[in-house]
C-alpha cells in the first residue's frame, strides 16, 4: 500500500494490492482524476482522456484552446469555468461572483489518517494500516484555499475522501454547495443501485439502469431517512452478488444529503455525494473554515458479495469504537412492545425475571420511564424518572434487574420535546420553527434546536445525571421525527442556512461527551425503526434499530437490504410477539429467531406469555445465540438467494479460518409442486469435509460446486412446516483432504 507522486507527469497514484487510483494535475493545474479501478502498475504515466473540445461551444482556457474543461474528469470541479455539469461546491463571493477555479498548490502524503473535528469518521488503528494524501488548491481571485483528503488503507479496497474549505479572503464568503466527493468515470454503461423504502420497509435495493442525465436521490429531513439511505452502488449492468465491477460510496453523515450521478452526453459519468447544498448555507469569515464529512468509497471486480464484505470488514475495524468493537453483542429484552408505556416496577421486573431465565443478558427499559410520559403527548425532554411508575427510581430498578442477573439499559429520546414538557414550558424558544408560523408535529412531539450550544448542554446535565445515578449498561436513543420549520429562533438571519448541519453536529456532539462520560455504555441507535442507518451513527452507536418492522417475513427483505452496505454487527434485530404488531401475521417463533440471528439479536414480547413448549424454544434459541453470535456478527457474510427475486432466499456467515459457517434458506409462501431448488454456498474450504447439523457430512467444494438441494425430503413441501419456514445448517468442518 503507499501513495506516490510521479514529479515529472505530476500524478499520483494511491494502490493497495487490490485497487489503484490514479490522480493528477491537469494542464491548467486543476485536479483530474485519470483511472479508479482494480490495481494497476505502480510506475506508469496515465494519458488523459478526451479533452480537446470539437466544436466552439466546449470553452477553453485562453492559455491553452486545446484543453476544455467540458471533457476532464475533475476531482472536484466548479461552477462557472467552463465544466457544464454538476459542480462538487459553489462559493458567493462578497462581490456576488459564484465563479471559481481552484489550481494545484502543495500536497503532503503521511501514514495515518487524522480526525475530522466534530464529525464522524473513519480511523486508523495504528499509522501504518493508512496513507493519506492532503492536495492544497487555491483560487487566487477569491483566496479561497480547498484541501482535497484522500486516505487508502493496507487491508481493503477502500479510498475515503473529504474536502476543507479555507477562507483566506479579508471578506466573508458562504459556502452554497461542498459535496464530500467527485468521481468522474470515463463511460456510462453502469446500473445504478439505491437502497430506499419507508417506515417499516426500509433500505430495499432497487436498480436503475443510468441513461444520461442526472439520477440522484436525497433527504431533506435532517436525518439521513428510511427512504433513502445514503449509500449507492454503481455496478456494471451483469454485475451479480459473485461477479462482476462495482463501486460502493457509503456517506459517513446523518444528516441531509445528496448522492447524484450524471451521465453526460459524451459518454463518462460524474458522481458526487455530500451534504444536500438545498438550504445550505455556510458563511466563512477571515480565516474560518468548514470541513466536509467524509465519504467510504469502496471497489470490487468480483461482484457485490465482496463489495459488501469489504464495506463490512472495515466498518467494524475502522469505523466503530469502544468496547462493543468486534465484540459479541448481549442478548437483549425490550419491553417496548409487551407494555408500550403502560408499566409499573413489579410489571418490568417479572418480565426481566422471565427473561433471565431464557438466558437473556439484558434488560432494556423502552420509552415511557421519565417526565409525565404516559402517552406521547407528554415528557419528552424531561429526563427526570416518573416516580409513580418507578418509586425506587432508575437507581432502585436497575439494582433489582442487576440482582436478578442481569444488565439494565434504557430509552431516550433527547433531540425531541413535548409541549406538555417542563423543559418546554421554561424554554419555549429552544425548538426548531420559523418565526410566526405554526409547527409542523410528528408524533405530538417537537425538535430541539440542537444547533444552539445551550440546548445541548441541557440535555447533556439531565442524561448525565440520570445515567450517574444507575447502573446503566446500554440506551436506545431513538429519534422519531423529520425535522421541518428548520429555523433557529432568535439566532443571526445570515446564518439560517447553517441550523441543519449544525443541528447533526449537536447531536454528534451530544454522543461524543456521552460517550466520554460513560465509555462503558452500548448506544443503539434507532429513528421509529431504521431512519438513521448510516455510517455516521456507527461512529457512534455500534448497532442500529434495523426496523419496527419485526415480521419475520418483512424482516428477511429489509434486513437482506441493509447487509449491501452495512455489517450484521450493525443490525438490531429481535423476535417480537405474534401476530405481529406491524403486519398482523402469525409466524412461528423458531422462524422469527432464524432471522433475528442475523443480527443483534433479542427479543421484544413478554415471554412470559408464551406457551411453555415456545419458552423451551427460546432458551435453546439463546443458547444457540450464545454460542454462534461472533460468527454471525462477524463472520464472512453471503448472500446466496434474494427474497426480492424468490420465493426461496437464503445466506450464510463463515468463519475466517472456514471452520464453521451457518447457512440459512427462508421459505416465503408455501407452494405446491415446485421441485426442489438448488442454492450453492460459497466461502468454505473446498477440501474441507463438512459435518452438516451434526449428521450427514460433505466436501466443501461439492457444497459449493453442486449445492445443496431444497427442500432435501421428498413430501417436505406439501407436508411439513407451511407458509414461512425456514432452515438453518451448522456446518462443522471435520477433516482437510
Ligand atoms: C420508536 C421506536 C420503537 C420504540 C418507540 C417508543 O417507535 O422505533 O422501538 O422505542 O419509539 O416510543
């Protein structure tokens, strides 16, 4: 792995064993990008493509008639100089001018990546596991100075990328637009694959086909949204799961975003992401600047399988922190779905017993513990406990759930408030809202104005000292509302167009001294389910509320969604009752825990009101958990059959050392006289022999080559276990040949 810098054809190239990115100065000084792909030889010089417009309409520079800007593939290229697509950032100069062009000035190539203050992002674990390289550009008129980052790392195929803007000018300038990332491709034949949805369905992978123009999708919602997730795939139209070019770029952001891609009419292709620039305003005095969030971009010849394991791999290695880092996560109770908020001490304490007694490590105490939160009309914003729930308070219960056995979590809300809240009623101006209008509601609730320091602060004593007092191993922080009326009240008029960015660097702020504060503590992230599952938050949170979808059968898709660009580690997912509170459907509870494995894992019910035969099910499901939860929260995953294709999908996680994998196939609806399907597992060693269930016993690569057969008996169709079954195989391998 290494960065070097080719003086006399002055370009760099970044390489690691498995990609190359070849970056240089254009003859105007500008930044171009020259070739991004699977790993190259070190000591080339690379052409430039087409650059020589054809025809007066392509503009040129005055020094040089051959060179148009119309054609180059830019790093991250500007408005208004003759590149008629999209620009990566826009800056209103104090003289009105928007136009800007930023020419090569210095760089500095190091081992190590640095923090980016205030923001999440990726981390090396020592120096020598990254290289990063810094490229100074300066607009001379403006004074504007842009640093370009570029990282690439020893093990994976992986570049991230962000920029910082510099104001050197005596005046203000504002920052209209500065996107994280430009990728200009050289063709166009690509697919485009977006992971959208909405509450309850989210992050299913959908495939446009790109056709020139712009594809782009977005939030406007001040987090990053169930609808679109911030992570898009560019893939070459065959590209399967196994085979094929893929380009990942994953936004390390929670909040507004952009991701575009646009096919021009000469046939390359231009791909940014970063912060939405609509209503988005920066404004940079002397001396000031703003540092985008970073973006993973990551590659793969070999199909979308292993784009995903590298997103994975390195997610769990340089993105998330703390203890729970490649750490088996505990096995959780919620009480959220089995009371709502209608609970007393002796109720949450029989549930927490039952719960220990399947084997359950935690106990997690939902929504409704604080303030007058009887219902969602009241209490947010008043992290005090509700004696008349808890007499004993949050000390008194987590003691007794801690004598029990086990450890105590517990909900929060903190960038929300009621109007019936006393931390309303003293600071009415503390919410977010446009002067004079009415406030939109979601849920009955409203949103703190988290851009304003004070407000954070309050939150910060109250969770501090209502964590202080317990015992307190893990919180869900949930956030259950988009942010509209985006307006700091009684703040600078010419700073409005900052509260959206400066609203999410509150809420990392908030996460951060928390974290300090008490480094022991799980954070889960959830937004009524999955609306803020990003990179961002893993920074901060290590796993994410996947759904309050929990349908086995829902749960497949989403869950099959989410793996594209994020681990298993990452996906909360527990069995909840039957029939489902979200769809209604009755699913048996091996086959709601047979999806749930492939995540956290946990249950949200009451099991004390569970037949005995399904208890008995549950402590062997724990146990099972127990056993294997490394392996699938941290194992190889493989997707072997989608649910969105089939009726039949099916993955597997194996074990880095290939010694144990766990394959799983899911029945959607049962259908009559099918025959059997054929799904090949990948990843084993195809010497290895492999003992199946501790039974019948295979070669890998047979299991592999040939596949196994389902559904393996002769009636089992028609006869066994109806409409969403499921199997899982332990595979054990015996001896190497
Ligand atoms: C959201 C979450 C749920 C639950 C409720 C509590 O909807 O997604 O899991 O915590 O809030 O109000």
């Amino acid at each position: 792995m290494g960065i070097t810098y080719n003086v006399n054809g002055k370009q760099f190239h970044l390489f690691n064993a498995e990609i190359s990115y070849f970056l240089g100065i254009c003859p105007d000084g500008e930044v171009g990008q020259l070739y991004f792909g699977k790993k190259i030889n070190e000591n080339q010089t690379i052409a430039y493509g087409q650059t020589k417009g054809v025809r007066p309409v392509c503009c040129n520079t005055k020094e040089d008639e051959n060179y148009t800007k119309e054609l180059a593939m830019l790093e991250y290229p500007a408005f208004g100089n003759g590149d008629f697509r999209t620009p990566a950032y826009e800056i209103r100069q104090s003289n009105g001018s928007r136009v800007t062009n930023l020419i090569y000035r210095e760089h500095r190539i190091y081992s190590g990546k640095k923090p980016i203050e205030g923001l999440p992002a990726s981390y090396a674990n020592t120096d020598d596991e990254a290289t990063t390289l810094e490229i100074v550009c300066f607009d001379e008129i403006a004074k504007v100075e842009v640093t370009l980052f570029y990282t690439i790392w020893e093990k994976y195929p992986v570049i991230c990328r962000h920029a910082k803007i510099n104001n050197l000018a005596d005046d203000r300038v504002v920052i209209t637009k500065a996107l994280s990332m430009c990728l200009d491709l050289p063709d166009s034949d690509y697919n485009w694959l977006q992971f959208e949805g909405a509450w309850g369905r989210e992050r299913y992978p959908v495939e446009r086909s790109l056709s020139n123009g712009i594809t782009q999708i977005e939030s406007m919602r001040g987090h990053s949204s169930a609808n679109y997730n911030p992570f898009v795939i560019v893939k070459r139209k065959n590209t399967d799961e196994f085979m094929g070019e893929a380009i990942g770029i994953n936004f390390v952001y929670s909040g507004n975003f952009v991701a575009e891609s646009e096919a021009d009419t000469y046939g390359k292709l231009r791909l940014l992401m970063g912060i939405n620039p609509r209503w988005f305003e920066w404004p940079l005095d002397k001396g000031e600047s703003f540092e985008t969030p970073e973006v993973i971009i990551s590659y793969s010849k070999e199909g979308l399988n292993k784009l995903s394991q590298s997103i994975h791999a390195f997610m769990n290695n340089n993105l998330v922190r703390g203890r729970y880092k490649n750490a088996p996560r505990p096995i959780l109770l919620n009480n959220w779905e089995a009371t709502e908020m209608n609970f007393n001490e002796e109720k949450i304490l029989k549930i927490a017993k039952k719960g220990k007694e399947a084997g359950v490590e935690l106990f997690v105490l939902d929504d409704g513990w604080f303030g007058k939160r009887n219902d969602d009309y009241a209490g947010l914003g008043d992290w005090f406990v509700n004696n008349k729930k808890l007499p004993d308070g949050l000390k008194g219960l987590s003691e007794k759930v801690n004598d029990l056995g086990l450890d105590f979590g517990v909900w929060i809300e903190p960038e929300m408030v009621n109007e019936d809240s006393d931390l309303y009623r003293a600071h009415p101006d503390w919410v977010l809202g446009a002067p004079d209008r009415t406030r939109t509601l979601g849920r009955h609730q409203m949103v703190l104005d988290f851009s304003k320091k004070e407000v954070v602060d309050n939150i910060y004593e109250q969770l501090y000292a209502a964590f202080s007092e317990a015992n307190i191993s893990y919180i869900k922080w949930d956030m259950n509302r988009s942010i509209t009326e985006c307006y700091s009240l009684g703040g600078d008029p010419s700073k409005e167009g900052m509260v959206y960015h400066k609203y999410i660097m509150g809420v990392y702020d908030l996460y951060e001294r928390l974290i300090k504060a008490f480094p022991d503590i799980l954070f889960e992230s959830c937004a009524s389910g999955g609306s803020r599952f990003d990179a961002g938050i893993l920074y901060y949170a290590p796993q994410a509320w996947c759904s309050d979808d929990t349908d086995a059968h829902e749960r497949i898709k989403i869950q099959y969604g989410t793996s594209y660009g994020y681990p298993v580690s990452m996906v909360g997912a527990h069995v909840s009752a039957s029939p489902n509170l979200q769809t209604g459907r009755n699913i048996r509870i091996d086959e709601r825990a047979a999806i749930a494995c492939f995540g956290t894992f946990g249950y949200e019910l009451d099991l004390n009101e569970i037949s005995d035969e399904e208890f008995d099910m549950v402590k062997e499901q724990i146990k099972f958990m127990k056993e294997y939860r490394s392996l699938f929260q941290y194992g190889s995953l493989y997707r072997l059959e989608s649910p969105f294709k089939k009726n039949i999908s099916a993955w597997m996680v194996v074990s880095k050392d290939k010694e144990t994998s766990i394959v799983a196939i899911y029945k959607n609806l049962k259908t009559p006289n099918v025959g059997q399907i054929r799904i090949r597992l990948k990843g084993l060693d195809p010497d290895g022999v492999y003992k199946i269930n501790d039974q019948k016993e295979a070669y890998g690569d047979i299991l592999m080559e040939g596949g196994v057969q389902y559904p393996e008996g002769d009636n089992e169709w028609f006869f066994d276990d109806g409409d969403f079954s499921s199997r899982i195989y332990v595979l054990k391998k015996n001896v190497t040949k």
